[in-house]
C-alpha cells in the first residue's frame, strides 16, 4: 500500500506543479536509519527467513524509530512515526507478526496469502484471533479487487502513508502558491 501511495503522490505531486529537484531541499537528516529499517523490513519477508523474522522485523522498528526521532522537527515525519508505533504495538504485542483479518483476508481474493497466513507459513502476517491483543490495529482494512495487487492493511498503515504523502509533497513543493519555476 505504501509503495502504490508514494508512486501516486509523486505523480499527484507534479501535476500539483511540484519538481523532484526540490526534495535536494528538504531538510531529512539520518536517511541512512530509514534505510536499514526498510532494508531489515524486506529481509524479514524473505520465506527462508521465517523462523527468525518476527526478532529481525522488531529491530526494524528500532531503526525507523531512530529514523522519526532524528527529524522530529518535520511535522509529516512525526505523522509517519505515528503510523509506525501503532504498527509497532500490535505486532510485538502479538509476536512479531501482524494479525489479519479472516474476513478480510478472505475478501482479497489471493488464495495463495491466506493459505500462508492461515498455516503460519507467511513472514509478516498471522491470523487474527479472539486473543488477538490489540485487534483495532490489525490488518483489517481492505483494497479489494478489482483494484491489481487486492490487499489488507491496517490503520498504522493509514497512518503512516499519510504522513509519507504529506512529506512527498512538501519536498516537490507541490500545492504552493505560484511562483517561478526553479
């Protein structure tokens, strides 16, 4: 979900009258954190990588944390990291792996997701159940087909993409008033 956001605000971004040359402006600092927590983050989804994933995603955290707290000054980022503790919580609240929906997974229609989610097979996400701690912030909002790549997100993930877009667009300088192109 993140991923088709960002794309999309880069795109909204520009026709907005915002330029890619503008993000050299803006004022990120320690990207390298951000980078080792999205790095640790995909090696976590690797499947020879499941036994040990829940710890490697946890640590993730750690870096992205790290990651939000040096550029506390960026408001978008502090909405972001919002979007990221509430990821967060739920997972190491359930043991390092995201709970979904059944239902919800079942609205997707990608047979073979569910069946690694349902069989404990899947690196990121489990199943939601009656002891699920904190079931508000799940994975249990839905993209459904016939949208191309049909998936469930959670409310962290809202949040988090929120918070991204807004900083995409403060970098291309997007939806400001008119000035002259530089």
């Amino acid at each position: 979900m993140l991923l088709e956001a960002a794309v999309a605000c880069l795109i909204i971004g520009r026709i907005a009258g915002g330029r890619f040359h503008r993000f050299s402006r803006l004022p990120v600092r320690a990207l390298w954190l951000f980078a080792i927590g999205f790095a640790l983050q995909v090696v976590a989804s690797l499947p020879f990588m499941l036994p040990a994933a829940p710890a490697v995603r946890i640590v993730s955290y750690l870096f992205l944390f790290a990651g939000v707290l040096a550029n506390w000054s960026l408001w978008e980022l502090r909405i972001a990291g919002l979007g990221v503790l509430l990821n967060f919580l739920v997972i190491t609240a359930n043991g390092g792996k995201m709970p979904t929906s059944p239902a919800a997974l079942a609205r997707i229609d990608r047979p073979a997701v569910a069946a690694a989610v349902r069989s404990g097979r899947h690196p990121r996400n489990s199943l939601m159940t009656d002891h699920t701690r904190l079931a508000f912030l799940c994975d249990r909002l839905l993209i459904p087909a016939p949208y191309p790549r049909p998936d469930v997100f959670s409310l962290g993930d809202v949040v988090l993409t929120i918070g991204v877009c807004a900083l995409i667009f403060r970098g291309m300088g997007s939806f400001a008033p008119s000035r002259p192109s530089s």
